[in-house]
C-alpha cells in the first residue's frame, strides 16, 4: 500500500492524522502541487480529479477521498473505533463528517482558490465568490460554537473522524486567513483540545 500525500494539504492530513491516531505506517508519496504533479498522466491514471489523498495498492487498484480511506483502513484496524461505537453513533459521526467537508472545508477550499495568486490561470477565478466563502465559513464558525455547548467533541463522546475533517478545516482556514474569532469560547476549547492531541502535526 502506498499514500499520494502533500504535507499542506487538508485532505491528506485528515488521512495522516487518522493514521497516527491508529498507529498504522504506510508508505508515502509526495505530490508536489506547486509542480502541477497532481495533473501529469500518470497520477491522472490514479485519480482522474487530479487530487489528493489516494491510497494505492500493490496491485495498482487506487481509492481517492479521504473519508474513503479511512473508513476502509477502519474495516481492517477497528481500535480504537473513529467511526463510532454503535448504529446512533455512526450515524452521528457521519453527520458531523459532512458537515466537516460541505459547511467547512469546501467552502474553505473557494475562499482559497478564487482569491489566490497560485491558483490564477488553474480556473476561472471569481474573487466576490471567494469572498462570500469565507464569509459562509465565518457564519459556520458562530454555528459550531453553539453546536460545541457542553461538548467534548463535535460527534461522540470520543475524538472521531469528524472531528479530525473539522480540525483541518480550521487549520486550512487560519492558514489563508479566514481564522474563527477568539471570542467563540466552546470552539476555542475544542480547538485546544483536538490541537493539543500528539497526532495534530501529523
Ligand atoms: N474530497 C476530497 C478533496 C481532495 C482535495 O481537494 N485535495 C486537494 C488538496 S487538499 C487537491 O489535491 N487539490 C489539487 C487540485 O485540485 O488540483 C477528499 O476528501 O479527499
């Protein structure tokens, strides 16, 4: 097995820290963005988006998002569980899992895109766009501090997948400026909490 990886990116890190949660090694390939080798033939034969994470096999079969390799890698390494315990907590964990990647990350993702200079000429860039993201974001903020009264973490009792999509989108969104107020107190703790953990730099 083998990982496509890029050390900034927030979807491959969602997988690295996921990793080192669980204690498993992989191999690691370095895609480097900034050269374009997400787009080469040959990395378009792995994942025609031209994206990152993939999980490649030895015999060449390849899975691309991130929530996909984990939850296969969670079939095989089931301890400690971070896709929930039971039937309500998956459930739940799955829940909080979309919200991560439709409310925040997207989101994140075209407030960078449209607005920054690395990104001219790879599309179509629609800066007031990039802007009503980040505005979007900031509104999603607000809401998970409500949503983190009384909260250890976003899903469960437990530090789960989705907490992990979250804590990359926050880490993504202070990365390019869209950064959670400090007056969000219950986010700020979470935040302390999930960033503290040994795994967060993975
Ligand atoms: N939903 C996908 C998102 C993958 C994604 O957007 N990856 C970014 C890096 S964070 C990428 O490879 N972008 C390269 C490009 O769009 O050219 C996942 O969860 O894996």
């Amino acid at each position: 097995m083998k990982l496509y990886d890029l050390a900034a990116s927030p979807n491959t890190r969602r997988v690295r820290i996921y990793l080192a949660e669980k204690g498993i090694e992989i191999p690691t390939t370095v895609i480097d963005m900034s050269k374009g080798e997400q787009k080469t033939p040959e990395y378009l034969a792995k994942n025609p988006l031209g994206k990152m994470p993939v999980l490649e096999f030895d015999d060449g079969t390849c899975i691309s998002e991130s929530v996909a390799i984990c939850s296969y890698l969670e079939e095989l390494h089931p301890e400690p569980p971070m896709f929930g315990r039971n039937t309500l907590e998956r459930a739940r964990v799955e829940m909080w899992h979309r919200r991560a990647e439709l409310e925040i990350l997207q989101p994140l993702m075209h407030a960078f895109s449209h607005t920054h200079e690395m990104w001219k000429g790879v599309l179509t860039q629609i800066p007031e766009w990039g802007a009503e993201c980040a505005k979007t974001v900031q509104e999603r903020y607000a809401w998970l501090d409500r949503e983190l009264e009384g909260r250890e973490f976003i899903a469960t009792d437990d530090y789960t997948v989705a907490d992990v999509a979250l804590q990359c989108g926050l880490l993504m969104g202070k990365g390019i400026g869209v950064r959670a107020p400090d007056e969000l107190a219950n986010l700020g703790a979470w935040w302390q909490r999930v960033s503290s953990r040994p795994t967060a730099r993975a």
